[in-house]
C-alpha cells in the first residue's frame, strides 16, 4: 500500500486511458495477558454488538512504514504509541472497524513460526522489535469497541528483487525456486501448491494465535502487469497445467483455489471471523465482457491479476468484498456512480456483503483532478450509496489520511453520515 503499495496502482492501472495518476508500542510486559494460542479463544472479548451501523473502516497499512510505524526502528514503547493513536483516530471519526496489515511482504508482525520479523518495524528483518503489534492491535482496538481485520499480503515476498536481501532463514532463501522476480519485486509462484500450501499455514498462525474479527487480502494476486515483461512461469506450467486450455484459465484457477481454501480454513480455525478482499475496483469492462462494467480500465482484474473476483461474490466464498472505487463521481473512464451500482448488482441475492472502498488519500491532493479538491466528494460517495441497499459499508485508505484529513473530507464523512455511534461492521443483517 504506500505508493509503493497497491493504491499506486490505482493510478497505473487507468493511465491506458488518459487520466491523471493511484501504535501503545511498549513491550507487553512479562506476566501481561497474551494472545490465545488455541483457535477461538478469544484474548480480549470482541466488540459489543450495538445499532446497525454498517462497516466504517479504514486500512492501516505497514508496508514501506505507509501509514505505521512512521519510520524502522522507532523504540517500541514510540510504536505502540503510534499504533493507539490510530486506533484512537478511528474512534475519534466513527469508524468501527480497522484492517491492520500484518505481513506486507512475506514477513509478519507477530512472532511467527513461519516467516520472519517485518523489516518495516525494527529496519532490519528479522529482528525482534521487542512486542506484539498483532496481539496489541487486537486487545487495544477491541478495548475501544473496534474490530479488528488481520491484512494479508498472499504472495509478494519484497519490494525489490534481490533474494540474497532476505535473511537467511527465510523460507523464500531455503526455497528459491518458489520465488519469481518481475517488475523488480519478488514473489512467490501461485502456480505451485506447495506455495499455495505454506502461505496459508503462514496466515493461518496468526488467525489461529489471535482473535482477529476478519482475515483480508487486498488486491495483489498474479501481479500488476508490468509492459515489456512477462511473469516466468512457464515451467510451472507446463508441469501443472494440464487440462487448462490457457495458461491465464490455469492462472485463475490457481488463484480461485486459494481464495475458496483460505475460506474454508478462516471457518475451521476461527469459525467467528470473516473472510474478505479489497480488489482492484474494475472485474472487466463492458468492451471485454458484456457483464462487465461500464469503464475503461487499463487493468482488468480478472485478465491481469488472474483473480475473478465476480465469481467469488456469485460463488459465496467470501464473506464480504471491497473493491477499490478510487474515483470520483463523473469520471469518464471510471465513474464511480457506475462502478458502484454495478458491483451492487453482482453482490445482489449473494451471501457476501459489499462495502466500497474509498480514496480518502486523493482528497486535497493537489496531482489529482478538481472533483477531489472538494471536501464534499467523498460524502457524496457515501450519500449514492444510500440508494443501493446491497452496499453495507464503507473503507477508507488510510489511516494516515484520516490523521491527516487534508482538507477535512473525512470529518465532512463523519459530520454527514457517522453521527450515529458506531455498532461493529457485522451488525448489518
């Protein structure tokens, strides 16, 4: 996320078609509570259940220190610091609901037994920072009424493409030939069940350790396509791909597989939480595929990314989808007041609940066009989503904005439409 993060992407992916460009940190002391180490049971008992509010949430992203901690290597008792304060932000604008990135690239924020201390707390991989962000975020936020969504980066492994950089004991160094370097990042390969496999035990000791209210993945598949280069799996392929007409069918599949057995493992291991994605906010255009939407786009997540991310609504494997709806109202290319309708239309008569992602980064941000100049964008936004009942909710990117909140477009949100205390996200039915 940090622009070095999914969110640039938003700009790349609709450049195609000429428009501007996309915590308290002390260490848990000896003797403190921790978090539950067996499924289900809860360290800090979840947030109460009050009025129907809908999700109000907003990402706190890690990666490249976009949102927390503000720089590697801050004491823990200053991360921890910063971590409340977000959480106190949250509070502090009516949001109920906080989506904490926990392993942006292939590390984690917890002590795991799978992969290695991020590098964007202590600066250096692999080192411990001295506390648990994870098992902090969750007794701190479910203290001051918020859920709390465990985020999770599936494949990319760092953002840059030198394996000899990761720490010997990474499992990308003990096992090079699931890495792919592309575009100047590593990931892991998609395409090979034993990545598959070991990602999801990766993400599920935290699910398992910490009671998390919901288990996310942004919008980070097969990656963003990057012109001139091609993401080198062929062998991978060859060995597992038959009986896919396509290497892009195989691709999907491979995704779809991921996605449907992270569901079914969330419900085994914390039957409680709930299971959610964040794509890229375009399936498909209309000019590709008559059901999809009215747009532009230059990225298409089913063709680009490999992830159909319809198919995972109409399926039911999700327990709610966000899709990223980083435009305003009226743009030629992007218009969110078609992109909302339309993804309110596929996640009509399904199991899974929509709630819009919204571009709070881009209010007051003088690279973007006039619409975002206007504290009232992002109201409206919320206001046209009145009129579609299938929209539940609301994210924002991110926690750093909502601090922020350059030119007041979130407390212009809170003033219009969070009067009303906030109940958690799964009050809505």
């Amino acid at each position: 996320m940090g622009r070095v993060s999914r969110r640039a992407f938003t700009v790349a992916a609709l450049s195609a078609f000429a428009m501007a460009p996309r915590a308290s940190a002390a260490p848990i002391p000896s003797g403190a509570p921790t978090p539950p180490t067996a499924p289900g049971g809860p360290a800090a008992g979840p947030p109460a259940r009050r009025a129907d509010t809908g999700m109000r949430g907003m990402w706190l992203a890690t990666v490249a220190n976009r949102d927390w901690p503000t720089r590697a290597g801050l004491r823990a008792a200053e991360q921890r610091a910063e971590l409340i304060e977000h959480l106190d932000n949250a509070v502090r604008h009516g949001l109920n609901t906080v989506i904490f990135q926990v392993r942006p690239t292939a590390d984690a924020l917890w002590p795991s037994a799978y992969e290695p201390w991020s590098e964007y707390l202590s600066g250096s991989q692999g080192r411990d920072p001295g506390w648990d962000p994870l098992g902090t975020a969750v007794q701190e936020a479910h203290a001051r009424g918020l859920e709390l969504h465990a985020w999770f980066n599936p494949y990319r492994v760092a953002t840059h493409d030198d394996p000899a950089r990761l720490v010997p004991s990474h499992p990308g160094r003990k096992n090079p030939g699931w890495v792919v370097p592309y575009g100047g990042k590593l990931y892991y390969n998609p395409g090979l069940p034993e990545v598959r496999s070991f990602v999801q035990d990766a993400m599920m000791d935290a699910v398992g350790k910490y009671a998390v209210d919901g288990v996310h993945f942004d919008d980070y598949f097969y990656p963003y396509p990057v012109a001139g280069q091609s993401f080198d799996d062929g062998g991978t392929y060859s060995t597992f791909g038959s009986g896919f007409a396509t290497k892009a069918a195989w691709r999907r599949d491979n995704i779809d597989l991921l996605v449907r057995e992270t569901a079914e493992r969330v419900k085994k291991v914390r039957p409680a939480a709930r299971f959610g994605v964040s794509p890229f906010g375009v399936w498909r255009n209309a000019a590709t595929d008559a059901k999809g939407s009215d747009t532009r786009a230059g990225v298409q997540t089913y063709d680009d990314l490999h992830a159909d991310t319809r198919k995972w609504v109409r399926e039911g494997w999700l327990d709610y989808i966000v899709p990223q709806l980083y435009w305003n109202i009226g743009l030629d290319a992007a218009d969110y007041a078609k992109l909302l309708p339309w993804w309110a239309e596929v996640a009509k008569g399904s199991r899974t609940e929509l709630y819009a992602g919204e571009a709070l980064y881009k209010a007051g941000d003088p690279a973007q066009p006039a619409a975002w100049q206007d504290p009232a964008e992002l109201s409206r936004h919320l206001t046209l989503a009145q009129q579609h009942p299938e929209v539940r909710g609301h994210v924002f990117f991110s926690a750093k904005e909502v601090a922020q909140d350059r030119i007041g477009a979130m407390a212009r949100v809170s003033a219009d439409h969070y009067a009303r205390a906030a109940g958690t996200s799964r009050e809505n039915g």
